[in-house]
C-alpha cells in the first residue's frame, strides 16, 4: 500500500487500537491476540494500529513487538491495514518503523519521544529522520512531549512525502485549527484524544471527522453505531450515546492514572474476551470499579 493509498484509506473509516493480549505471567500471548483481531474483522474497523498505545507498546521489548505486528498482519492479511505503532528515542524509533516494514505493516504511527522536552527544529529532525528511514506511509502523533507547530509540520510535508497523516492527542483548539488552515488536504487528521467519541463532534467542526476509538475493542457495535451516526450527522444518536455511556465511561476512567488503557482491558475482560492484565507501571481497576463498568456495559445491549 502506498503513502497516498493509506492517506485514503485513514479517511474512509473508524480506526482503532487493539489490546495486546499477556498471560498471567505478563508475556506476550500470541493465540488469544490473534483471536481477538478475527473476533473485530467483521465490525469494519478501515484500519488498525498494532502495539500502539492502548495496545501498550511503551511495554514492549522489540522481540515483542516484532511478533505482535507479525501476527496483526498475518491475521489481516487482505482484510484490514496494519499500521505499527513506533516511538522512543531517534534510533530506537527508526529500527520500530523498518522492522514494521520488512514485516509488510501498511504504515506507521509515530508516538511521542521519551521523557525528555525538545526544541522545534530537533522534533523536526526526528520526525524527519524516522519518515526518511521507510518507505511506507507515517503518522505523526502530536501528543506529550511532541508538540509540533504549523510552521514544523510545513516544513515536515514539504520534506517528507511519506508524512501523510497527523494525529492530534493535545485538544488545544486554537493550534489543531491553525496546523489545519496551514497544512489544508495535505495530511489525513485523525482525533486522538482519550475516548475520542467525546470529542468527535468538535474535531468534525474544525474538519477532522476521523477519529481511533479504544472502545471498539469490548463494544464494537456500539462503536460503530456512534461513528455512523457521527459521520451521517446524526446527532439525537450521538447525544444519546454521549449521555447514556460516554460520559458516566470517563468519569469511571478519570478514577486512576493510566485507566484509559486499564478499563478497556477491564471491558474486554467483561465482554468475553479478555486481553490479561495491565503492565507495571499500570495497574487494573478495583473490584468496584469493574462492577461499575459491568453495569454501564450492560445497557448497551449485545454487542
């Protein structure tokens, strides 16, 4: 799939992270991941992110990640782009993105750089040196430490041809709306922010439509519902949803640092198809916590 191909292929759809599925020993368990993407095939997702970050890539080793992007591709083949997560430290996040390509991923989504502050021009550099590593398309994730202006991103697409999609993780309404005016059709923009169905309609007024959604991995068709509703302006459904599941979700998810991947691995547990533990440094919600969510689950009907 080429850089271009992918670009439409980010525009077409809902996209979503898969779990990365561990054992109770916390290793890699590459049979119930695999179960679990064929378990999301018939849903529609027009793309996938393997090991990214509700997939948990930060705990990741790179023998790891080379086989869960092995078996997201060999279980997809045909069916669902793979788009690899990738991150850390320049070099680092350039052996992430050319092991994703050698292994066949149809693109790259590139996490925020370690703990470290960075300057314009050094963010510049990195992406740059990550997009020029691979041929396949890349995804730059403004999020965290990466906080990139519509000047960098200009001279990003005007260096990089392969760049073709920014993924906006801050909510800062004032630069997503500038970085988008500067760099028009150029890239394909997707919302990131947590539980992006929140945040759906404001992206869709500020000509973002296209969001990742963390839910589809335990309620798939609501997921799907939301985002057909959301794409067909259906807003009495979206509200709906917002008021009935989405904002008493949040407020669940606001009750623990990191919960944002630990109660999507609690919802998939709830659901039939659990993904194992958090790992350290996060940790699974309480008890009471997953009573919460089995309950607000439960009204949502089959899924």
């Amino acid at each position: 799939m080429s850089p271009t191909e992918l670009k439409s292929v980010l525009q077409s759809g809902l996209l979503s992270f898969p779990l990365t599925d561990f054992d109770a020993q916390l290793k890699f368990a590459p049979k119930p991941y695999a179960e679990r993407l064929e378990w999301l095939q018939p849903y529609g997702a027009s793309a996938l992110f393997a090991a990214g970050g509700t997939g948990e890539f930060f705990s990741l080793e790179p023998t790891e990640y080379s086989l869960v992007i092995q078996v997201a591709l060999e279980t997809c083949r045909g069916r669902t782009p793979i788009i690899a997560g990738a991150g850390g430290g320049t070099t680092l996040a350039i052996q992430y993105a050319q092991e994703a390509e050698r292994l066949g991923a149809q693109g790259v989504l590139l996490l925020p750089h370690y703990l470290t502050e960075a300057s314009q021009a050094g963010l510049v550099a990195h992406v740059e040196a990550v997009c020029k590593s691979v041929k396949i398309g890349v995804i730059v994730y403004n999020r965290g430490a990466c906080k990139l202006t519509p000047q960098s991103l200009q001279q990003l697409a005007e260096r990089c041809p392969n760049l073709i999609g920014f993924k906006d993780g801050l909510g800062d309404i004032e630069k997503f709306v500038a970085i988008r005016q500067t760099l028009g059709e150029r890239f394909a923009y997707l919302g990131g922010l947590p539980t992006a169905e929140l945040f759906a309609g404001a992206y869709k007024a500020m000509g973002c439509p296209v969001y990742s959604s963390a839910v589809f991995n335990f309620i798939p068709k609501t997921a799907m519902d939301f985002y057909r509703a959301h794409a067909a302006g259906d807003t009495a459904t979206c509200d709906r949803l917002v008021r009935e599941f989405f904002l008493p979700y949040v407020a669940l998810r606001n009750k623990g640092e990191g919960y944002a991947v630990s109660i999507v691995k609690a919802g998939a547990t709830l659901v039939g198809h659990g993904a194992g533990p958090v790992r350290p440094p996060l940790s699974d919600l309480l008890a009471p916590e997953v009573e919460e969510l089995r309950q607000l689950i439960a009204k949502l009907g089959p899924q």
